[in-house]
C-alpha cells in the first residue's frame, strides 16, 4: 500500500491542498495530513509511520515536509527499512526517489554522506570556537553552582535540614549537597 503524508504550516492551506493532490494521483491509498511546524509534535506523521507495514511505501512530496535536517530523514527511513517499509519521494516536477531501486538507495546514501559531512564541519567549528574563546579566556566552562552555595549548604546542614530540602530549597541537585557535605 502506498501511505502519503503531506505537512504544511497553519498559513499555507495550498501547499498542503497541492501536497494531497499530488499524493493522490500517485495512488497513495492513504493519507495523513497535518498543518504544524515541522519543530512541532507531528501526531499525523507518528500515525503514518506507527500504520505502516512490511511492504508498503510511504510517499511525500518534499524532503522538508517529512525531515527538519537530513539526519532526522535518514534516521525515519532507517526505521521504515527496520519494518521493511519502502520510501519515495515524488515532486510536482515528476522526479522520485525511491528506495525500491538501486539509484534510490544510492541518492540516499549520498544524503547520509552529505549529513554525515555537515555534522562533522560543525563540530570542527564548533571545536575552533571554543579553543579561540579559551585562548582569549572567555571561555571557562559552566559555573558551578553547588560550590557557590556551599557556605548556604553547610549552614542548612548544621541548622538540622535534610539533604534533599537543602537541594530543594538551594536549587541545586542532592547529589551536590553530599558533594560539599563530604569536601
């Protein structure tokens, strides 16, 4: 059975009407529609997904409307191969890919290179920034907060409060109550 899904945001009724269109001359048998932010909980696409089978294909019409980055697609058909459903996508311009075919799987294996690319660049910069920022001491990791307290923590203590209203009343973790009560 062919499944379609077709998202768009709450302003653009068209793009999803076009989406639906599209789905259906290419024979989806079912549909889930949704109109939300792709950051959003996507009840429709969690249904989509939990109603296919071995053997269907689920069906979109652009990347963007099903991933918000190339290693969230790739990690959703990784889960449709899992269940031994197929995926393809097909635009208004009539161009597919489809995992059913050797040059399906080989476009997206070219996907995964290309995230798989793009998440190491950004780690890399991200690794240089951070070196740049402690060459020039800006950058001195994440404040602690327990021992900043730990004058209020022993002074708790000593009054007869329990660790964990220590914790609670300090906002701080319980773990670091004993860390500053054993220092």
């Amino acid at each position: 059975m062919l499944i379609g899904y077709a998202r768009s945001t709450n302003d653009q009724q068209a793009g999803l009407e076009a989406q639906a269109a599209a789905l259906k001359v290419e024979g989806c048998g079912k549909l889930f529609q949704e109109r939300v932010s792709s950051a959003a909980q996507r009840d429709q696409l969690e249904a989509a997904l939990d109603f296919a089978r071995k053997g269907d294909t689920l069906v979109i019409t652009k990347m963007d409307r099903l991933a918000r980055s190339t290693r969230h697609l790739l990690s959703i058909v990784r889960g449709l191969e899992k269940k031994g459903v197929a995926f393809r996508i097909v635009d208004f311009k009539g161009h597919r890919v489809d995992t059913h075919s050797p040059q399906g799987k080989q476009v997206l294996t070219m996907f995964e290179a290309f995230g798989q690319f793009e998440r190491e660049l950004t780690l890399e910069r991200q690794r240089d920034g951070i070196a740049k920022a402690k060459a020039e001491g800006r950058y001195k990791g994440r404040a602690p907060t327990a021992r900043a307290k730990a004058d209020e923590v022993k002074a708790l203590l000593a009054d007869g409060v329990g660790p964990s209203e220590v914790a609670r009343l300090l906002g701080i973790g319980r773990t670091s109550v004993y860390r500053v009560l054993h220092e």
